[in-house]
C-alpha cells in the first residue's frame, strides 16, 4: 500500500496556475489576431479608394484627350463611382507651344482625405500636308 501512495505522490498533474498561464497565453494570441484583421480590413478599404481614384483619373483624363488640346482647362468637378464620391480639380499649365500639362488632384467626399495626384500631357494637333 505504501508503494502505491508513493507512485501516487510522485505524479504531477495540471495546477491551476498552470491553467491561469496558458488562458493568459490564449488570450495574447486571439487579440493580436483580431488587431491584425482589424489592420488588414482598414488595408483593403484604403486600396480600394485608390482604386476608385486611378479610376476617376484615367477617365477625367481620357475626357480631356478626346476634347483636345484646346478644351483642357483648370476646374474643379465631383465625380461619383459606385456609392463613393470624389472631387476633382484640374490645373492646366503650357509647357511649350504645342503642349498643356494636366494635373489632376483626386480627392475622396467622405472618409479621410487622401488626394492622389496624376499628371499627364495634351498635345495639339498638327494639320495634316496638303498633297501636291
């Protein structure tokens, strides 16, 4: 009987303090995940605003193309894409006799504002030669 007492003494078991520290371990690793899903989602957010800005940029633009050299002036505009709403402003500077210089600044209506700028060139066109 005193043998199976001491087999009995010389097991260790899972103690409460054990118990406490590795809860306490868990819970360090559930919130780090949640802070980074919380990262990841603000992440996604803001790449999809940047998408919806090249997006309005590159149709502002194409616009300002097919118009011509002649209709690229300075303004402002709002532009909606999707639920989203974005404002744009133009300035238009020569940069030589035949050349304007667009830039567009792209601004989102609600949310943090984070303008993107884009700049491009219109040119003027030259009259085709007349056949001999």
């Amino acid at each position: 009987m005193n043998r199976f007492r001491d087999q009995l003494k010389d097991v260790s078991g899972l103690g409460l303090i054990d118990v406490l520290v590795s809860l306490m371990l868990l819970s360090i690793g559930v919130l780090s995940v949640a802070g980074t899903s919380r990262s990841v989602g603000e992440q996604v957010r803001l790449s999809s605003v940047r998408t919806d800005q090249s997006a309005v940029a590159l149709q502002a633009m194409a616009t300002l193309r097919r118009r011509g050299y002649a209709a690229a002036t300075g303004g402002a505009g709002i532009v909606f894409l999707g639920r989203r709403a974005y404002r744009v402003s133009r300035t238009v500077t020569s940069s030589g006799q035949r050349v304007k210089v667009v830039r567009l600044t792209v601004t989102p209506e609600s949310g943090p504002p984070t303008p993107r700028i884009f700049t491009s060139r219109v040119y003027a066109t030259r009259p085709l030669p007349s056949a001999p």
